[in-house]
C-alpha cells in the first residue's frame, strides 16, 4: 500500500524514461539528497566526514565503474584500482603542469586518460572472456602500479614518491576542511550517477546487457561487439578514473601508487558482489557494507572483548568475522544487497497484505 | 509497422530471388555437416527446410546469416554475391533470425529485448543518450512507438515490463520472434519456432508467422519437423538428409518424393 504505483500513469513514452518513475522514488531520492547536502554537513562530524562517508562516497563510484564493466557489460576485471591510479596521478599532474587548470577539468581530463588506459587493457576482451579475461586485467594492476613507482616524473621525481595533493580550489573557495570535501565528493558522485543511470536505460546499455547475456544473438541483431565492449571499457575507466582523483584528493590527501594496489582492486570487486552486479544502487549499498561494517565490528568488539583478547588478536578475529559473514551472506542472497532492497520494495507495494 | 519499402523496389527488378544459395559446402574438422547444397528463396515466399536431425539444416540458416561460414559455395542476398556472409554484415542488410534453443537476452525486460532488435535504426551517439539531448529523446520516442507495435502483433502487452528469463517457454518463442520482428527484416530465418510446444500454441505460432509474410512481405524461411504444420505453411519446401539436398518442391511435390519419403520412413532392404 505505501509503496504502489496506483494512479500514476505514463502518458508519455517520456515519462517511462524517467530517472525515477515513481512519485515515492523522486520524494525519496530528493530528501535523501536533500539531507545529504544541507543536513549532513551541520550534523557530522569530522571523523564520519574523513574517515567513513567520503570513503564511503568514492568507493560507490569506483564500484559504479566496475560495475557498468562487469554487472552489465559482463566483462570481468580486476584492474579496476589500476584505472583509479591512472586518473589520480593524471588529475595531478594535469594541476602541477597547465596553471590555471580549474580542479574539476583537471579531474575530467583525469578520467579520459584512465578511459584511454582502460580501452587498451579492454583489447583482449574481443578474443577472450571470462576468467581469462581477469587474469589480462590483472597486466594492467601491475603494471601501472610498477610504472607510476617507475618513472618519478609522474610524481614530480618527489623522493618518497608520494606526494600531497594540493589544496581544493573551485571558482575560489577553499574546499579542503573536511566538510568541502565531503561536498565537493557528493556532488561529483551525484552528478555521473545520475548520468551513469541514463546511460544503463539508454540504448548503449540495452546493448551492454545483451553483450553480457549472449553474445552470439547480439551480434546477429547487429549489435557491433568490439565497440560495445570496448566503450563500456572506456567508460568504465573514466569513472574509475574519477574515483581514483577523488581517493587520492578528497580522501587520502596523498598521491601514491600504493594507495591503488591489488588489494584495492579485489575490495572494489566485494562491492560491486555484494551490493548487486548490474544494478546502480547496489554499489552504494555495497560501499557501504564494506565501510560501515569493519567500523560497527570494531566498535562492538571493543566494548564487549577489551581486555578478554589482546588487541592484535582482536583485529585479525574482526577480518575472520567479516569474512564469514561475507561468505554466508552470498549464500543466503547470492544477487546482492540490491535485491533485498528490491524484495522489501515489492513487500511494501502489497502491505499488509500479503501478495 | 509498415511494410518496409524496398519490397516493391524489388519486384520491379524481376523474379530474381531474393537469396540464391550456390554449391555450399561447410565442415567442420572434417565432419562434413552441408555438402553442394543450392538453392533459391523467392522473395515474399515461405520456405521450410526440412529433414531429419542432424540433416544439416540449423548449420545452412548459420551459413546464410554468417554465423558459420562455408568452405565452398557462394551466397546471393538481394544481388549481392558474396563467399561468406558476415553476421553484422547480414543485419545491415536485413537479415533477422530467431535460434533453435532460445537466445533471448534473459536478464532485460521483452520491452527492452524487443528494443535491442531495433539497434540498428539508431541515429544518435551514446553521448547524446547519457545526456538526453539532441537526438536523442525524440528517436527514444520512436523506437519506443514502433517497439510497441510489433508486441501489439505479437499480444505480448502484458509481459512488456516482465524480465523475460522467468517467461513461460511459448512466450519466450514469441519474445524472440518479436526481436527478430522489431529490426524490420527483409528476410526472416526461424530455426524450428514451435520446437516444444502444444498443438495450440503452435497454431498460434504458425499463424503468426503466416500473419507476418502477409502484412509485411517478409520473406521466411524457417526450420520445423512437425509435417503437417509445414505442409499447411510453406509455399516452398527443401528437404535435408546427412547434408544433401535430396528434395526441393512445392509441398506437394515433396509429399511425393520417393527419397524424401525414404529419408523420413526408411526403407525395405
């Protein structure tokens, strides 16, 4: 009852291309963004700002750009922390080297290298699929991690290799406190969210699905393989080029190769598994999950085992548990928080009643 | 849907055929599954192929639309000779075909299977897409608008938003068909369409496909086993046997055919 469709009508074909096409999902969506925006910041503080929602922001979108690749283009990879680096070390460069740069041209531009980077590791996936195809991404994990701890010009030959990320100038106001930057995280994840969403019900994704379902019939329809797969490459890489630019300025406030390693790639890859392969809110949900639930166990177990078991053997037992619960969640629901989302949707449209 | 236009076009250039299958020979490693097979479609004619399993039949449609492609042997699609055909190549030109085991993109709604048929009509660049500008929302209006009128045909409105793996087998077919339906093809390859169903669901069938050669001129040729429905919709039938063509008539003809009846009863030794 709370969540139906009843008396909303499509007279428009337009009006079933809607972003959201229920009345409940926009008043949703625009309090949620609504509080994000205006709520959130005078009532956070700087630890959740810092150290859980920009995180939490930015790996949503380096799972968004896994997840157009693999979730609806069916392509596996595990370069995804590779492609993020490229557009960190890009964004910063593109800052250090043309003055004048604004930060978010600096951070798009970020982005169409890694798109550039993408597009060449997605070569292979014309000849080879599946696990095959993981394992050739894999090239690009090590060898752009290799080639940025390589050739210092990249980091402006600093000796540690690492190096701080300038302060947040857009149209001269200072984002650099943690509250700017949560913004500045927000609106970017906000803005290619949304685009990323025209772009799974516009024709270009239909064609990504069917690439994914089955390829022999997409391409007898016409659909041309090579292009599909390798714009979804492309695309893919652009926004995890995005992510790796906001990780690196908004989150780390560092520039490092070791900020992107394989690690990187495989929690990226948990997300996009447990929030949902091929649904949009599934990365969100995913992040989440993998950045809110260390904390809570963190927090748990402190209060219930300090002092019970020491507190080296109390971190390692939180990375047992977490993975166990990781385990028997993907046995229970295999399709992901999304799809939870989506059952209670479907019970709310019939409440109380029972179907 | 309207009938698409080249039809009358080519009935002005004569009875040639619409596509003409010359001494065509496919193996594979050695196994020889088509041999010396040709033959004519005419254009706006049902043609069955029939024969056997493993006859060679689903391995000649994958030749004519460039899934297989042949060793030997040319194909003639609309006056254009070519050694093999090549499957982007074969839809550009307007070749649909719908496949023996359902391959139907499971995951997407019938309204968005049906709306993939239609990928080659699109004038606007991704870009356009992703930012709804420019071309973009008005084509979106008329794909979407012919897209409904080929589920019309098929009275299919009532699956259009349902996720077409968990679809009944029948209405699966009828999906599948639609896809094929929503590319606006010249010529309509079916491989054994009413494979599995009852006998209502393939009258049901069978009259669409009569309903689809009739109202748009597409020119079918299709793969069935079940003789009474092929005698009852082919004006044209071939008959297969271990990758020879061992008939090639109208039904009656075929009905006749001291080899046809051979290869389908056996005989006396």
């Amino acid at each position: 009852m709370i969540y139906t469709e009843a008396g909303q009508f499509s007279i428009r074909y337009s009006h079933d291309r809607r972003i959201f096409r229920l009345r409940q999902d926009r008043i949703g969506i625009t309090a949620l963004l609504l509080f994000a925006f205006a709520a959130v910041p005078l009532l956070g503080n700087d630890y959740w700002f810092s150290a859980i929602l920009i995180p939490l922001l930015v790996l949503s979108l380096a799972g968004l750009g896994l997840n157009l690749l693999t979730g609806y283009a069916g392509q596996l990879s595990l370069g995804s922390a590779a492609f993020m680096a490229v557009g960190a070390f890009a964004t910063y460069n593109f800052q250090l080297r043309v003055p004048g740069l604004p930060l978010l041209a600096s951070m798009a531009l970020g982005g169409v290298m890694a798109a550039g980077v993408a597009l060449l590791f997605g070569l292979p996936s014309l000849r080879i699929k599946g696990f095959y195809l993981l394992v050739s991404t894999l090239a690009a994990q090590f060898f752009v991690e290799w080639f940025f701890t390589k050739f210092g010009w990249f980091s402006n030959n600093s000796a540690s290799g690492v190096i701080s990320a300038p302060p947040l100038l857009i149209l001269g106001h200072d984002f650099s406190n943690p509250v700017g930057r949560y913004l500045l995280t927000l609106a970017v994840v906000v803005v290619v969210t949304a685009l990323a969403r025209n772009l799974v019900k516009s024709e270009l994704g239909r064609n990504w699905m069917a690439v994914r379902d089955m390829d022999t019939a997409a391409a007898v329809i016409g659909i041309p393989l090579l292009r599909t797969k390798l714009l979804a490459f492309a695309i893919s890489g652009f926004i995890l080029g995005v992510a790796g630019a906001l990780w690196a300025f908004t989150y780390l406030g560092t520039v490092e190769p070791h900020g992107f390693d394989l690690a990187r790639s495989f929690q990226i890859l948990f997300i996009i598994i447990i929030g949902g392969m091929g649904s949009i809110l599934g990365n969100f949900l995913g992040a989440a999950f993998i950045v809110l639930f260390p904390v809570l166990l963190s927090q748990l177990s402190g209060s219930l085992l300090s002092g019970v078991i020491d507190a080296g053997q109390l971190e390692n037992l939180q990375k047992i548990i977490f993975g166990v619960l990781i385990i028997a969640f993907l046995i229970k629901e295999p399709d992901g928080l999304a799809r939870l989302w989506q059952i209670a949707r479907e019970r709310a449209r019939v409440w109380p009643l029972r179907y | 849907m309207s009938a698409s236009p080249h039809i009358s076009n080519s009935n002005s250039k004569g009875s040639a055929p619409l596509l003409r299958l010359e001494h065509i020979s496919l193996s594979f490693k050695g196994v020889k599954a088509v041999t010396d097979i040709s033959f004519d479609v005419a254009e706006g004619a049902i043609t069955a192929l029939i024969g056997p399993n493993g006859a060679g039949k689903s391995s000649l449609l994958n030749v004519i639309n460039g899934v297989y492609q042949a060793q030997h042997g040319s194909i003639t699609f609309d006056g254009e000779v070519r050694r093999h055909m090549h499957p982007h190549h074969a839809a550009v030109r307007g070749i649909a075909r719908t496949f023996q085991n359902i391959a139907l993109f499971k995951g997407m709604s019938v309204l968005d299977n049906v709306l993939t048929g239609r990928n080659l009509k699109r004038r606007s660049s991704w870009l356009e897409q992703a930012l709804r500008i420019g071309r973009a929302p008005g084509e979106d209006d008329a794909q979407r608008r012919h897209a409904e009128k080929v589920i019309e045909f098929l009275h299919i409105q009532p699956w259009r938003n349902s996720v077409v793996g968990k679809l009944p087998y029948g209405l699966q077919k009828r999906v599948e068909l639609a896809r094929a339906l929503a590319a606006e093809p010249r010529l309509l390859l079916l491989d054994e369409p009413m494979a599995g169903m009852n006998a209502e669901e393939k009258q049901e069938m069978s009259s669409f496909i009569a309903d689809v050669n009739r109202e748009f001129g597409t020119t079918v040729v299709l793969i069935e086993h079940d003789i009474g429905v092929v005698m009852q919709l082919a004006d044209h039938v071939i008959v297969l046997d271990y990758g020879k063509k061992i008939g090639d008539g109208t039904p009656d003809d075929v009905r006749n055919n001291p080899d046809v009846i051979a290869a389908y009863l056996g005989t006396r030794h």
